[in-house]
C-alpha cells in the first residue's frame, strides 16, 4: 500500500504526464533537446550497460534474425530516432533479398531524428533503394497505421528496439502489444528487445552513474515538468536530491527526486512538502518468461527468442 506521501507522488507524476502531453503535443517531458542530448551522453556511460548489449547482440545474430523474417516484408521501426541499429538487421536482409526486396519505414515523434535516421541509412546501407525508405513523423500507433496504409498486403515486421518496453506498465505494454497485432493484422511480426532483471548493483549503477549524467537527466524532465505545471522553482540550483531505488518486488528501477522545501502545484490541490519523493521515471526489467506471458495474453505467438542472460529479443508473430 502507498503511504499518503506516496500517493501524492504518484498524483504528482500523473499530473506531470497528462499535463506535459496535453500542451507539448505529447513530447515526453524527458526528451526535449537538451534530454535527448544528455540521453545520446548515457548511452555512452560506461555503466549504462543496455545499449552497447543490444547493439553486440544485433550485431552478433542478425544472420539468424533474419532467418525468421520473410523476404518481402516491410521492416516498420518504432521510435526509431536516428537509426543507429536498424541497418545492422536491413544490411543482413538486403544481402540475403537484394535491393527489390528490402522496405523500410522509420516511426518517429521527431522530425530532425527522421531526417538524421534517412541520411544514416543510405550511408551505413549502400543497397537501400531511396524509394523503398520511407519515414513517418508520428506517435507509434499511428505512425504503423500510416504504414500498414503504405503498404497494403505486405507483411510487416515491428522492431521495438532499446527496451522502451521498459517505460511501460503491464496493462499498458498489453495494449499496446494488442493494437500492434490489431492494426498489422494477420502475418505481422514484432520484434521486441528488453532489458532482463539482474544483480541490483549492476541495475543501480546504471542508472546513478558516476558522472550524474542521469541525474542531469531526470532534473531536467523535472524542470520541464515544474515549467508545464506553473511551479516557479529554480530545479538544478534548487537542492532536489535525485535518488535510484532498485525494487525486487516489482523486478524495475524507480527514479526518483525529493523535494527541498514545501510547494504548491498551483491550479491543483497537490501540495508537496519538504524531503517528499517524486518518481519521475521507472524501467522494467523483464524475465524472458514474464515478456512471452504478456505477448501471449495479448494475443501474440512466440517465434524465437536471443538473450545473452542481461538482455533479451523476442520475436513474436501473429497467431495464424
Ligand atoms: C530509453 C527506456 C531504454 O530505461 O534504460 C536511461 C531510459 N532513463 N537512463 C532505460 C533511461 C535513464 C532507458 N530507455
């Protein structure tokens, strides 16, 4: 059970959420440009373990990746930001299919991420045909409508790629794992990577790393937060105290901040006091178990599954 304090943290970050997506057209208030800048420095961290994982384990098995993908399909990649990894799977695909074979659209919140994700593929894949690379400048659901819109007939194969499942409850990673299916339709897949839960320390570490990149990460989506909510409170000379709580029970990392002094959130009857907890980000971490449980109760079938015992990629399919 929550304690008052921390039902009004929960309250608080609600707030946070519904209010930033309702004026920022939905942009995360993590990921402006300076988040998004300071996200590119943590992958970086020598602690931060996830991204480098992927990218050796996309590097390692895409020969046989690809062996689940049918020649034809359409790779559809979700938040694909500058798609860094991607040409590590299209550049397998294109060998094996040729360039007549091989499509691609990147879904993506971020027109300048589009941009850059286009000109690094036709550099880092040199069989990709300009016309079979498509990018949509939208939110995930409707950026694979838009998709499935461009390509009628086709099979689509969704990459979810650096555990942004993570960010999401189960309820939520349930639907949205059923809208996936609902709007692929039949034949689709969805490829899936996740963090797996592992050694607290190591958890921890890489997420209050040493340089406090992360911190400067999550006071900054706090500062967006307190300018969209109206509070007047100076965030990164103010004291808050950022704070990594590794939670077995739950198997995720919470991030969290403490407030310096009392405050009100005006037009709201949230009042936070001195030394509360804010949770401002949390990421799941998965056993391969519990994953394959989700998609299967959203109607999904498991296919083939890569782990190397800290990160998994399962490949799901559409039941047929
Ligand atoms: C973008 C969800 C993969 O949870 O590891 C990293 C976000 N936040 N450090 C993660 C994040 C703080 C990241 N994901």
């Amino acid at each position: 059970m929550l304690s008052s304090a921390g039902r009004h943290c929960q309250r608080l970050y609600q707030t946070i959420a519904t209010r930033h997506q309702l004026s920022c057209r939905r942009r995360r208030y993590l990921y402006d440009a300076h988040g998004s800048a300071l996200y590119d420095k943590i992958v970086d961290l020598q602690e931060y373990y996830p991204y480098r994982t992927e990218i050796n384990m996309l590097k390692n098995e895409s020969p046989s990746i690809i062996e689940h993908i049918v020649p034809g399909s359409v790779i559809v990649e979700l938040g694909c930001g500058s798609a860094t990894k991607t040409g590590l799977i299209l550049n397998a695909l294109l060998e094996r299919d040729g360039p007549e074979g091989c499509f691609f659209e990147g879904i993506d919140c971020s027109a300048e991420f589009l941009h850059s994700a286009r000109r690094n593929l036709l550099d880092t894949c040199p069989g990709l045909l300009q016309g079979n690379l498509g990018t949509i400048c939208a939110l995930y659901l409707d950026g694979l409508k838009e998709a499935r819109r461009r390509h009628p007939g086709k099979v689509l194969c969704v990459l979810w790629l650096g555990s942004s499942v993570g960010n999401l409850d189960s309820e939520q990673t349930m639907s949205f794992f059923r809208s996936v299916l609902s709007i692929g339709g039949s034949d689709t897949q969805l490829f899936v990577c996740a963090d797996l839960w592992k050694d607290a320390g190591m958890l921890h570490a890489a997420y209050c790393d040493s340089q406090g990149v992360t911190e400067q990460f999550i006071k900054n989506g706090l500062a967006n937060a307190m300018d969209v909510l109206g509070v007047h409170m100076p965030v990164l000379a103010g004291g808050w105290q950022y704070d990594v709580v590794v939670n077995a029970d739950l198997q995720q990392v919470e991030m969290w901040v403490v407030a310096p002094c009392n405050f009100y959130v005006p037009g709201t009857d949230i009042s936070i006091v001195q030394g509360e907890r804010v949770l401002m980000e949390v990421s799941r971490k998965f056993t391969q178990t519990r994953l394959r449980g989700l998609a299967f109760q959203a109607g999904w079938c498991w296919q083939a599954s890569w782990t190397d015992g800290k990160y998994s990629m399962q490949m799901l399919n559409s039941p047929r």
